[in-house]
C-alpha cells in the first residue's frame, strides 16, 4: 500500500507558548474567509528558513494558506491585546484590530518566530474598522520590510501577500489583500501597559517572565530593571540605524515599539531623500511628533512608558524602584549616540576613535542642511571620494550642494583624519561602500511600484523594485534612475499614510 505524502501546508511545526502561557492577553478568533484568493508574492528563502517547504507550494494551496482560508495543522490563531499612547494620548484597548497571530515555529537557526495575518478580517479589537488591509499597503510592507533586512536593520518580514478577491472601501475602492508577517514576537511596550492598566500584578509578572525567557534569557531570572536595560540597549541600537539609513517610520506610538527590538508597522513610513532633520512625510503626523530628528527622543519617552509599565514588578519601595528606572533611562540618548557614533564612523571611512570623530560627523550632516543634498547619495559619493585622492575626487560629491562652501571647509579635515586611518584608499573606499547603500526605497519609486499593481494589476516594476532592493550595496549601471531621487519639485509635499 503506497505511503501518503502529507501536504505541504502541514510543514509547519508550531508551538505556540504565547497562547499556552498568557491567558488574559488575547483572544482565540479565526480569519474571514478570503472569497477568492490569490497568491501575489511568496517569500521562498524566508519561507525555507521557517521550515515550510515553499518549492513544493503551489500557488493556489498558497493562496489558501496565506488567505486564512485553510489553516495548517497546529495553528492557533488569536487576536493579542495592547493598549498604547498613540501621539502621546493613552488608549487602554487597542490590540489587533485587523491582525491574527497564526503561531510560533522554531526556524533554521533555532530561533522562535511569529507568524501572523495583517489584514484578515475583524476581530473583537477592530474598533468599527473591516479589519482588511488594502493592497497597496501590503505591498509597501513587503518592500520595505525586505529593504530594510537588506540594510542589516532588525525588522519584522513578510513572508506572503495575497489578493482577497474582494473590495476594501477606503476614500475609493481598493483591491483587498492580506499580509503573512513574521517576527521575534510581536510584544510591543503597550502589551505592558495593557496589563498594568488594569492592576493584574500577577499577570503582568508572567509576561515579563515571558519576555525575559524568550528574548533576553541571558538576564538571571526575574530581573526586571535588567530587562528595562536590555530592551533599552536594543532600542538604542535600533534607531541609531534607522537615523543613519535616512528612515523615518512615521508613527512611534508605544504599540508599534517591540520588546524584541525589531522594527514593525510599517504603515507611513519612508526614507529621506534630501537632508532635512524636520522630515515628516505621513499626513496624520501635523505637529511632526515623529519626525526624523525626534525619533531617538520619541525612543526614549516610550521607553520611559515601559517603565512606568514595570514599576509594580520592581519592588515595595516604589520610590526606589522609580530612581532605579531614571538612573536606566537616563543612559538611553548616551547609548543612542554610542550607537549612532559607532555606525558614522564606518560610513565616513574611520576605523579608530578620536575624540572629534562626534564633530566631524555632525558637521559633514551640517553642510548638507538647507543644500538639497540627497542624504544616501552624499554618503555613497563620500566613499567614491575616499578612492581617489586626485585634484577631481570630490567633484561627485560637490555636485550634489547647491552652495559647496561649506563643504570645502570640511573635505580637508575628513581627509587630515583618513591619514591616521589603517588600510589603503582602494581597501577603505571598500568598506565604506559596504555600510552606504546606492539604493533605499525610493519613494516615488514606491508610488510607481503600488500604481502599478493596484490600479492596473501589473505587478513587474513591483518584483523589480524588490529585486534591487534586495542588493542595496551592489551598484549596477543599469539601475541608475533606482539610485536617484525625485526632481525637487515633484517630491516637494510628499506624503505617507497609515493604510487602514
């Protein structure tokens, strides 16, 4: 009797310890069925690292499997619950309106991941929204998910994007689709706040445990100022490199900050094109809250929200406990610069420390300021100039600068400090190009990239896009207009929106 070949939808293998262990913080929901289905993009290298057999796939058992419609074995979806300051106003229940964590699977590397819906449909935290996603938000998540991978930065994927076959109502009618993310987890700053919101000490001690376990398990115990530490060392290290890849995410809230220090949400986000440290591009951000040069204070003001969150775990002497938390808090802007210091000196050329590497660094940003200077082109052309030492070395780079006078002024010190450097200029022109990408998401490049797929179902400048993405470092003369920025006049008033 011939053997039978279990499915590949069953490759799977879940464990889910989020649902097992924190009983008060979801809510078991299934996904609204998809009416037809159809698979749009597969993440197949993602999708072999988490053990699902994507080769042997098809496209409609995708399309199934992606849509909610037919679920593998051992999934267990819920709806998690968070609470969080949203523009800096407290709301107790947010929670995924529109999201559904199928489960946890150990991948290839031994690491415990999420995967969840976005955009499968209401849940009992949709607050009077459909709960679907439409498709172009799908399809900027997925590219600037993988872009941002791509550039080494810690980041939520996707692993799949499919249509729904069903319309979204938003200002116009939009083709509905939902998104496959992974993650470390999706704990968020407001899953704390959630819980202390509503004085469940016990409950609130089993999800710090929780965090501690399954992503800080180095911390001895029930360490609790040690994980405020540690999630404020990754944070700090996080938006040090979202500030020195020119990404600004568009909406900080402590509901969209993760406990395992990834980026997630990416719903106005974008990268900066000409540098302008007031650089706010999503249309519900008026007061520019969350603009590019405000993020690592925005950082740490949620980190002080996780704070108070924690206070009741850190003792009967409150007052202790409160001074405990200032004194960690007080080191974040510390280590952020730390981080920040450490990545400029790599991407301006400068392998050992000086005591004016922190100067230099901010003065190469100060004479972009008010030029028109495209922040990810100044840097690539920095590393061309480090190759050459010829009379026409900085010539591509001055190129950039409606006014180069004060860069004139800085050449000669960046050139004294490459003096003392290791290495040769070929060998340090290299490494520079190694940390300063030719190509980010550009945004009008986005914008083409989702027109072409919604409003005409053409999803070529899409996979193309996501192709060079994908090799942010390698330059290719054939994709110059990927590396150049909008005309001043066409970017000027560019906005993003949240996609719900």
């Amino acid at each position: 009797m011939a053997s039978v070949v279990a499915p590949p939808i069953a490759a799977f293998a879940f464990d889910n310890t989020y649902a097992r262990e924190l009983e008060g913080l979801f809510v078991p929901w299934q996904a609204t069925k998809a009416p037809q289905p159809a698979l749009v993009k597969l993440n197949h290298d993602l999708a072999e690292e988490l053990g699902l057999a994507a080769q042997s796939l098809d496209a409609t058992a995708a399309a199934l499997l992606f849509s909610g419609n037919q679920l593998p074995p051992g999934a267990a979806t819920i709806a998690q619950a968070y609470a969080g300051h949203q523009f800096g106003g407290f709301s107790p229940q947010l929670g995924d309106g529109r999201a559904l964590l199928l489960g946890e699977v150990i991948d290839k590397h031994g690491r415990r991941r999420d995967i969840a819906f976005k955009g499968s449909g209401r849940t009992p935290f949709s607050r009077g929204g459909d709960g679907k996603a439409a498709l172009g938000p799908v399809l900027r998540e997925y590219l600037i998910g993988e872009a941002m991978h791509a550039l080494g930065i810690p980041t939520t994927r996707a692993l799949a994007a499919v249509t729904t076959g069903e319309v979204v109502r938003r200002e116009r009618n939009l083709p509905g689709a939902v998104l496959t993310r992974v993650a470390a987890s999706h704990i968020r700053i407001g899953t704390f706040q959630f819980v202390t919101a509503r004085g469940d000490e016990a409950l609130l001690r089993r999800l710090a445990d929780y965090v501690i376990k399954r992503h800080y398990p180095e911390l001895d115990g029930q360490d609790y100022l040690g994980l405020l530490r540690a999630v404020s060392e990754r944070q700090a290290a996080l938006i040090a490199r979202w500030m020195l890849a020119g990404f600004i995410h568009g909406v900080m809230n402590t509901d969209n900050m993760t406990l395992s220090g990834e980026t997630i949400d990416y719903g106005p986000c974008a990268f900066m094109d000409r540098y302008d440290p007031a650089t706010v591009f999503s249309s519900i951000d008026q007061r520019g809250r969350y603009a590019y040069v405000n993020q690592p204070l925005i950082a740490g003001w949620n980190l002080t929200r996780l704070a108070e969150a924690l206070l009741p775990l850190l003792g009967e002497d409150q007052e202790r406990a409160v001074a405990q938390s200032l004194e960690v808090l007080g080191t974040f802007q510390d280590r952020y610069q730390h981080y920040w210091l450490q990545g400029m000196r790599q991407k301006l050329g400068l392998a050992r420390v000086a005591a004016d590497d922190l100067a230099l660094a901010t003065d190469f940003l100060a004479t972009m300021q008010g030029q028109g200077v495209d922040y990810t082109q100044a840097f690539r052309r920095l590393a061309d100039a480090a190759a050459d030492t010829g009379p026409a070395a900085d010539a591509g780079l001055r190129q950039l600068y409606a006014d180069d006078a004060a860069l004139k002024a800085w050449l000669p010190r960046w050139r004294s400090r490459l003096h003392s450097e290791p290495g040769d200029a070929a060998q340090r022109a290299l490494a520079m190009r190694a940390v300063n990408p030719v190509y980010i998401p550009r945004n009008h490049k986005v914008e083409e990239a989702l027109d072409a797929a919604v409003e005409r179902g053409d999803y070529a400048p899409f996979e193309k896009l996501l192709a060079v993405l994908q090799r942010p470092f390698d330059e290719q003369p054939s994709l110059a207009a990927y590396a150049e920025p909008a005309p001043a006049h066409e970017s000027a008033g560019y906005q993003t929106f949240c996609g719900t």
